[in-house]
C-alpha cells in the first residue's frame, strides 16, 4: 500500500514535509487515492478519509481543518520561503513536490507511484503464495515464508503464542492489553506502536480464538516498503499451521490457496461475511458483490482422488464466478460457492456427475451470502437424493425446515430454555458458544473442530458446558435433540411480545405443520426401514442392539441406514447428529415412538396448569403468518436479513429466477438509503428522521445508522402492514440516548402520521426533520397522488428539512423491469409502477437537491471504484436522491 513514507523516502523520493513538525515519527499513513482540488479544496461532501490531496500554491488551506481533517496530507505545488510560512492543517501534514510541473503533472507522478506499489504488492503476494504452496508440499511449516517476509520488509517477523504472554518479544510489552484481546478475539487487528526502539505491527492468526499472534517488528519505522500485507501473510500462515496439525506433511502445491479458501469457508458458516469478502475476492472476484449465491456438493466416487475430481469442477466452473473449496468436514467432498445470477450450478455440473456413476452432487437454491450455512446443509443434504437420481445431480426438494414451521409460543419456549445463557455470559462469549456448539450439532465433534480450527476435545467440552448450563443431559438422545431444536428456533426472528411459551418439547411438536413435515420425510420409506429406524431412535441410536432386535448384522443394518438416508434426504451417521435428530422428530410427530423418547429429563408434562398439554398456549396478539409469502420478508431476505420464512424463500427464488436483477436492486437501494441518512446526520446536522414504508428491520437499519453518528438522534418508522408492525415490535431498539419507535399508519395520510401520538411525543416538529420516501413510491401508480404524498409531508417540515427518495425507473432496462414489477404483482397482489428520469423529477419540483442531484442509486456519494459505477448498469434499477426543503 502506499504511504507518505514511501512517498517521502523512496528511490527518488517524489514528495519532502514542507514544516518542521510535518513529518511524523512514523510516516506509515496510508494513501488510498490521489485527488486533485482547487484552493478552495475538494466539493462539500466529497470523501476525504486517506486521500492526498494535489492543489496549487496561493491556498490558506482552512479547508483542511474544516472538512477535510482526516486526509492523508496535502502536496502544495509551490515553494514556501520559509517553513513558518506553512499552514497549520492540525494533524494533516503538508508537503511539497520534487518533481517540476503544475498540479496535474505532480498528481500523475503520484498515481504512477501508487500503480508501481499496487504491482510491487501484487508480486508480493505471487511469490508469498508460491513459498507457502511449496511450504506446504513439503511439510516445512510457515518459517520459510516469515524469513522470506522477514528479508523483504526489512524486519523480524515471527508467530507466538497467544496465551504465552512470556514469549511475546519485550517490544510489545507496553501493548499487552491490546494484545489480549487480540487473542480473545475482541478486536481484529492490526496493533501498530513502538516500544524499545523498535516499531512494531502485529495481526491475529486463525480462525477463531484463542489466537496465535503474527508480530512484526524493525529499527526503522514502517514506511515504504514496510506496511508489508501483513494481513495476508497471517491468512497464509493459519493456514499452514492449520494444514501442519491435520496432515503433517501433506504434499499438496496449491495447499496454500486451498487453505485460503478453507478460510472464506469458515468465516461464511459463522456469518462473518466481511471477513469471507476480504479471503474471497482475490480468489474469486466479483464474488461477493453477488446479491443471490447457490451452493453446490460435489461428492466423489470411491477410489478416486478428490484434488483430481476438484479439478474437474474448476475447469467445468472455469467461465463463471466461483470459489471451490476442498470440504474441511467430509473428505469425499467438494464445495462450490456460485453467482446465483448466473446460470444455475447444477447445469454447469451436469458433466461432472456423469463422469462416473458413483458421483453424486446435492445443489442448494439461491440465497443472500449471509445464509451460506443454511445453504449449505440443503446441499449437503440433497447429496444424498443425488445417490439414486439418474445423472447423480439433485437440487434441494426445498422442504421447509421444521423449527420454521412452528409457532411463535415454539419460539418463545426456545428463548426460555436458552435463558440460563443470559446470566453469567457476556453476548460474544454466549455467540462464541453457540456457533461452537452448532456446529458440533450439524456435523459432529470432530468435523465442527476441523471446520473452525479446533481441537476435538475442546468442541466436546463446549458441548458440556451448553447442556450443563441449561441443564440437560448430553447422554440422552432427547435431550441432545432438544437443544439443536432451541437453538434452531432461536436463531429465527424472535416472537411478539407477550407470547406465551410452550410447556414443553412435545406442546412445540404437538402441531399440525410438524406432522405434515413429519410424514413429507418419512413418506417412500418401505415398512422394512420405517420399523428399523423406530427401532434405532428407541434404542438410543445403538446400532449392535437394534441389530440384534431385527436378526441382522452390523454391517447388513448400516446398509440399511445409507438406503433409508436416501429416501428421507438425511445423512444418517454419527457425523451428522442434526440429520438423526430431524429423523427423532418426523417419527415423533407422525407417531411412531414413544414421547418420553423427545421428552428426554424432561419427563412427561402436567395435565393441568398455565402449560398443560391439552391445548397450545395462545400465540399472542398480532402473531404474523409463516407459511405464506411477504413482500417485506422477501426484501429482507433479498439483503440477507434473517426475519423471512421458507415460504418467502421460496417466492424470492420465482423472482430471482424470473428477474436475476432483483435481489441486487434491493441491495443497492439499501446501501443509497444508509448512505443518504449517514450524510444527513454527519454532515448536514440533521437530528430527526421520519421513515415512510421502512418494512422489516435488517440490520443496520435507519436508527442504528443515524445514533452511531449522532447518539441522541430521533427516529420515527412507520409503516401500515400488520406483518412489518408485528416483527418491528419484537426487533426495534433504540441507543441509550436516542428514541426510536414505530408507528403502524399509511403514508398516504400525511396529517394523521404528523398529527400521531408517536411522531409528537419523539419528534419536534419546529425542528428540521429528515423524511425517508425509499422504494415507496412505486406503490402509488398515480402521478398526482405520489406528488400530494409529498406535499402533505413537505409542506408541514420547517425549512432545512430534508427529503430521501428513491424509485424504480426502467430507462436501463424496459423489459427487465417490466418483469420485475410482474413478478411483484403475481407474489403480492399490488401493482408498482417505474418511473422515468423525468417523472421522478416531477416529483421533486420545488425542492433544491443536494449534490450530485438525481442519479442511479449506486452513484449517489458512492466511494466504490468508477469502474463498479456504470452508469448503464441494468441491475440497478432505481433513482436516488436527496433534496432540501427550501
């Protein structure tokens, strides 16, 4: 990367600090880009953060301090008679050229710089990759790579410990407590400070805590050369480490590059998509920026070599965006992550399937990154429907999962039993546990230590802990199977308020959609296997015994299990006690075992009481559906949120299918509303915000944009569907020193929503209030109507209010948005209606838009690259803007 270090000291250097205290004593403050301006400075609003700025000489520089005071520094093209004749930028240091010319050939010498690092760093890390592919063929560890790192930047780079703080080299002693949490996985690095003479840098090694440390460290400080990709050199290392524990002297040459993608794995089972985004896009660009992804497994036949068979997938992948991913769970199978927009995986697979018939391959549907888990279990489970399937390719059949077929008393019950977690658990010790212990549940103990880094026994010491602090027994199969439903519904939207709990495991079981999803599993079972698999769960999964019970064999009988995990779409093994725990509840619900064998310490529930097993407990007042689509779940799903159901999955997939684009324009018109009421509430001073048709909460939403700028800011959501309303109740909270609330009424009623109790007692209406219209306004198909809308609500805001507005338009793509707005009609019943760059500006006659006007979405104060802003880029499909009231 490049910095004024570089810029200053290099060979030749290209810049020199104009005042005595300009040059800091570590120079390493990075350049993202390189920006002209005027000597005025760049235009109001403009991004600044880790920009060098070029201008001319005769500029006060005021505007520094006033705007841009996070800037990388500022090169004046002229020369100053003495340094006390430097402006004061505060922190911002000033500079002057070496190189003759005006501002524009001093910017270009600049930018060639910056394009000679970006090279420097490419080659970089060709060649680290190179050492850590041989590192690993050979089996010699991550040395070979941190001496060749150790060479290039100059420094003494080496791995330690976390938890043998009497390793740590004396430099980093004054930075122990930063170090600490490092390891703990509080903080993601990097540390960068001085002790002892020295400079140091230091970044976090593996996956999950407790992690191992990468220090860094050298006489002269970091600049130039020596801001490394430290980053990255610590990806490469966890995963020769990780590679050195498992194999031992695996010969493997592309190890490194699989371990790199072993990492985006991890982190997308455990959500941590930012983390994936950064592991991911060198490997598959363009990857993350995907609105929908499907995933596929490829298994391999027996006998075969799976590195061989993952060739065969990248070469039939080759043409699309992709990553494969050796599994780090089961050794027989490959992983595809794929663009959902593309074409479908499994027709791209197809080959690979027929190649041999003994290869099977379970392809998932289309979901947000942020729902790679789930997608992945459908693939994995469809594996085994690809078993008997003819061409050995299955698509998830797309059956619900049961936990969301439940109540919200189901939910409530979860909640209650999970409780105990609440006490003595700080929120991420209480995640770290449970992601733990999920995984654990899914695929087992040891697969979920090879997927997040961990040994066998400290997975099975979690699960203890999970079982013991809510007290259930792990030895029971009942109990086990309990926890993973919790934990499950759990992790669903959480209940409206007041819902009363259910009184036990066989009152959440006891419904009508249990049993229906009970005998879709089980239905094509033969009697023959139906009876065993009875037999099985009654006998607590012992194999020898229930054996015995039907006169077979051992062997004869995990046949049968394999023929039976083929017909109910459930991996059967001990490696997957989530499969069998599904298996316990489709025999319960359609009443084939006993139900002390779900109730497990549990015992049998009271006939009388609050929670007796007569009759379920009321679901509460306002308690939404499930089991039909919503337009706002579906948008919630479409940006990755949590709150949407199997029904709404399966409508967004229609509508991806009938319109690709669909899901990236709900994304993009996200990022312009966050982008919009961030600046709002950073730059324009505004404190209040009123949001129209603000649908289901996904994080971050509105308030939590807003109170990170401005703690006290004011919020306001309203929205008249009875389903937004129930789940915003349950998923709404404000900062301690903001107020956010919500309001269930029509837009279309400007008076009765400013008139409301909720909008009085939160907002003060004499003050300027910030007015959110985003993805509104398509539901008014009347031009005039849309425009009284507006009226009713601007005319009412004092001046210096602001109005953000964004709208389907089909000026890109006429007939791609004309089967957007079909396909919405067909799902929800309710027209839409695009409008053209000159209607949407009807609409905002009389305000003063602020820079840069009306523009696509994804344009409007975007910092992305130019190259990702086209402005003829169909997929996005909708009009921003942000206008004052005068």
């Amino acid at each position: 990367m490049l910095t004024l270090g570089r810029l200053t000291a290099g060979v030749p250097p290209l810049l020199r600090w104009a005042g005595r205290g300009d040059a800091p004593g570590d120079p390493g403050s990075v350049v993202e880009r390189i920006s002209r301006c005027g000597p005025d400075g760049p235009p109001i609003g403009e991004r600044t953060e880790r920009v060098l700025f070029v201008t001319s000489p005769g500029s006060t520089l005021e505007w520094v301090r006033l705007r841009a005071e996070n800037a990388a520094g500022v090169v004046v093209c002229g020369e100053f008679a003495h340094p006390d004749e430097v402006p004061d930028c505060g922190l911002v240091p000033v500079l002057t050229p070496l190189v003759p010319g005006g501002p524009v050939r001093v910017a270009e010498a600049l930018t060639g710089a910056q394009i000679a690092v970006l090279q420097d760093e490419v080659r970089q890390v060709e060649t680290y990759t190179d050492l850590a592919a041989h590192a690993m063929a050979e089996g010699r560890g991550p040395q070979g790579l941190l001496d060749w790192v150790s060479r290039e930047a100059r420094a003494q780079v080496e791995v330690v410990d976390g938890y043998r703080e009497q390793d740590w080299p004396a430099e980093v002693s004054r930075h122990t407590p930063l170090l600490r949490e490092l390891v703990r996985g509080r903080e993601h690095g990097p540390v960068r400070g001085a002790g002892h003479g020295r400079y140091v840098e230091v970044w976090p090694v593996g996956v999950g805590p407790p992690h191992r440390l990468l220090i860094a460290s050298r006489d002269e400080p970091w600049s130039g050369r020596g801001l490394f990709g430290l980053e990255q050199v610590a990806v490469m290392v966890a995963g020769l480490l990780r590679e050195g524990e498992v194999t031992e002297r695996e010969h493997r040459l592309h190890g490194a590059v699989q371990a790199a993608r072993t990492s985006a794995f991890q982190y997308l089972m455990v959500g941590d998509v930012t983390s994936a985004g950064r592991a991911v896009e060198p490997l598959a660009p363009g990857l993350m920026a995907a609105g929908m992804v499907q995933l596929a497994v490829v298994e391999k036949a027996p006998g075969e070599e799976r590195e061989a068979v993952a060739e065969e997938v990248e070469e039939a992948l080759e043409w699309g965006r992709a990553l494969t991913v050796l599994c780090p769970v089961d050794e027989t199978q490959i992983i595809v992550v794929w663009d959902g927009a593309q074409a479908p995986v499994q027709t791209v697979l197809e080959p690979v399937a027929e190649a041999d018939p003994d290869r099977a391959v379970g392809v998932s549907g289309r979901g947000p990154l942020e729902h790679a888990a789930r997608l992945y279990s459908a693939a994995a489970v469809s594996v085994e429907a690809a078993r008997r399937t003819p061409g050995g390719v299955a698509a998830h059949d797309g059956r619900p999962p049961l936990a969301e077929l439940l109540g919200g008393s189901a939910r409530a019950w979860a909640r209650e039993l999970l409780a105990p977690l609440e006490r003595n658990l700080t929120a991420a010790e209480r995640r770290r546990l449970l992601e733990v212990c999920g995984a654990a549940i899914a695929m087992g103990t040891q697969g979920a230590g090879r997927l997040l880094g961990l040994h066998r026994d400290t997975v099975t010491a979690r699960l203890d802990e999970l079982t013991e602090r809510v007290n259930l027994d792990r030895s029971l199969l009942g109990d086990r199977a309990k926890l993973d439903l919790a934990m499950r519904l759990a992790d669903l939207p959480p209940p409206v308020p007041e819902t009363l709990p259910a009184g036990g495991v066989r009152q959440v079981l006891d419904q009508d959609g249990a049993s229906a999803w009970g005998k879709g599993v089980l239905s094509g079972l033969p009697p023959r296997l139906l009876s065993a698999l009875a037999r099985w769960v009654g006998n607590e999964l012992d194999r020898e015994v229930t054996a015995q019970e039907l006169g077979i064999s051992g062997s004869t009988f995990g046949g049968w299990l394999r023929e039976a995990g083929t017909f109910t779409h459930l991996p059967l093994r001990k490696d997957r006690p989530g499969a069998v725990h599904e298996l316990l509840w489709a025999l319960y619900t359609t009443g084939r075992v006993r139900p002390s064998t779900v109730t497990g310490s549990e015992g049998e529930p009271k006939p009388d009481g609050p929670h007796g097993n007569a009759q379920p407990p009321p679901a509460g007042i306002g308690q939404p559906r499930t089991d039909t689509p919503h337009p706002a779940r579906l948008y919630d799903y479409f940006l990755g949120g949590r709150t949407n159901y199997a029904a709404d999955r399966a409508a967004a997939q229609q509508a991806v299918d009938a319109a690709p684009a669909t899901a990236a324009m709900a994304r993009e018109n996200r990022a312009f509303m966050l982008r919009a009421v961030r600046h709002l509430a950073g730059h324009e001073g505004i404190r209040q915000f009123l949001d129209l048709g603000a649908g289901i909460p996904t994080e971050p939403n509105l308030h939590q944009v807003v109170q990170a700028e401005t703690p006290t800011a004011r919020v306001v959501y309203v929205d008249d569907d009875p389903v937004v309303h129930a789940h915003a109740q349950a998923l709404l909270t404000g900062s301690p020193l903001g107020r956010t609330s919500f309001l269930r009424a029509d837009a279309a009623d400007p008076s009765g929503v400013l008139a409301s109790p909720e909008v009085l007692e939160c907002l003060d209406m004499d003050q300027p209030v910030a007015l959110s219209l985003v993805a509104l306004l398509p539901f008014v198909t009347d031009d005039e109507s849309a425009k009284e809308m507006i009226r009713g609500f601007t005319d009412a805001l004092v001046p210096g209010s602001c109005l953000t507005l964004s709208h389907l338009t089909g000026d890109l793509d006429p007939e791609g948005m004309a089967a957007v707005c079909r396909q919405y009609e067909q799902i929800a019943g309710i027209r839409t209606k695009a409008r053209s760059y000159a209607e949407v500006a009807a609409l905002l006659d009389g305000l003063e838009l602020l820079d840069p006007g009306i523009v696509l979405v994804h344009r409007w104060r975007s910092d992305r690259s130019e190259s990702d802003l086209a402005d003829d880029d169909p997929r996005v499909g909708s009009y921003g803007a942000v206008a004052r009231i005068p």
